[in-house]
C-alpha cells in the first residue's frame, strides 16, 4: 500500500530563486509531504513552466501515490488551466493559499527556508550541473540525515518508513492480503 493511501494526504509545493556565480536564475521547485515531511522533488532548472510542473508530479506519484490534496500559493505555474486540468484527471485537489499569506502553506515555507539557510545562502552555484549536484546531496540529507522535532527527532525519510510499516501490519490489510493469495492460487 502507498502512503498516499494511509493518510488524508496533503503535499505542498513552492518556488526559490538563486543565481549562479554568472548571474544566471536558477528556479527551484520543491514537493513536500506534510505528514512525513519528506521532500518528495527538489529540482532546479533555469526556469520552470506549468507543463514542468505537472512533469514533475510523475516521479513522486509512482513513488509515493497520489495525494488527495496539492496546497501551493497562487503562481501562474499552479493555478494553470493545464495543470488543473491534469490534477483533476488523477483526482488530486488543489488548496489554494490567500494572496500573501504564506504561513497558510507552512510546512513548503519551512523547507523553503531551510533550503536557502542551508544552502542557497551558503554555496555558490558555478553552473546548472553543479547546482543540481548540490541540491542532490541536499535534499539526502534533509530526508534521511537530519531528525525533525515535529517527528519525534527521526528523520523524514524514518518516520515515513515507520508510517508505511504500521499501516502493512494492520490486522485488516493482512486479511485481505492473505484473501487474494488464496484467490490468486
């Protein structure tokens, strides 16, 4: 069973904007699971269009399900007809925060934040390739090194696995599993 299926899900999404050591914009998507806390996307692009965006969605809807609900501040790459077009099409509703209000999309501006204290702010981006290097081996050790305290000082990426196990051992799943291996046989 997915995680997506455990919880009534809700994933956040939001934009940061960097530069390289050329002055190039570097725009940075990040996909957040409000429940876990783990950053499901983290990619960075010179820009980053609607169509993008729903690209995007495919990696961690195969990884982790499909989210009752996307929470996102009103950007035109969010609230396109294209993008609520394929939302709908997957089921997946959209929680629009007000204008300016960005505490109402907390758990993305967390990470947001995170992200340019302990990054954007500190490392120097020399090209793409580097940034993206970087990001990489951020977004690794904010899923499975650093503890969350809201967690209970686990990791996201713990607290996630933690979340998948207790849900396969739930005496009524394990029913239902053993029913469709009798079927199956």
């Amino acid at each position: 069973m997915r995680r997506a299926e455990q919880q009534n899900q809700v994933w956040c999404w939001d934009f940061s904007f960097d530069r390289t050591t050329s002055v190039s914009t570097l725009k940075w998507l990040s996909i957040m699971d409000d429940y876990t806390r783990e950053c499901l996307t983290l990619k960075v692009d010179r820009s980053i269009t609607s169509d993008d965006v729903i690209d995007m969605l495919a990696e961690p809807f195969a990884m982790s399900g499909v989210p009752q609900h996307l929470r996102s501040d009103n950007g035109p790459e969010f609230v396109s007809q294209a993008n609520q077009a394929s939302l709908k099409k997957v089921q997946v509703a959209t929680l629009d925060i007000a204008p300016g209000s960005p505490r109402q999309n907390g758990y993305a501006e967390s990470v947001r934040s995170k992200l340019v204290d302990g990054l954007l702010r500190r490392e120097v981006f020399v090209n793409m390739s580097d940034a993206r290097q970087q990001i990489a081996a951020w977004r690794t050790d904010y899923n499975e090194e650093r503890p969350d305290s809201s967690l209970g000082y686990v990791t996201p990426a713990e607290f996630a696995a933690r979340c998948a196990a207790s849900v396969r051992a739930t005496p009524s799943l394990q029913q239902h599993d053993e029913v469709t291996q009798r079927e199956l046989s």
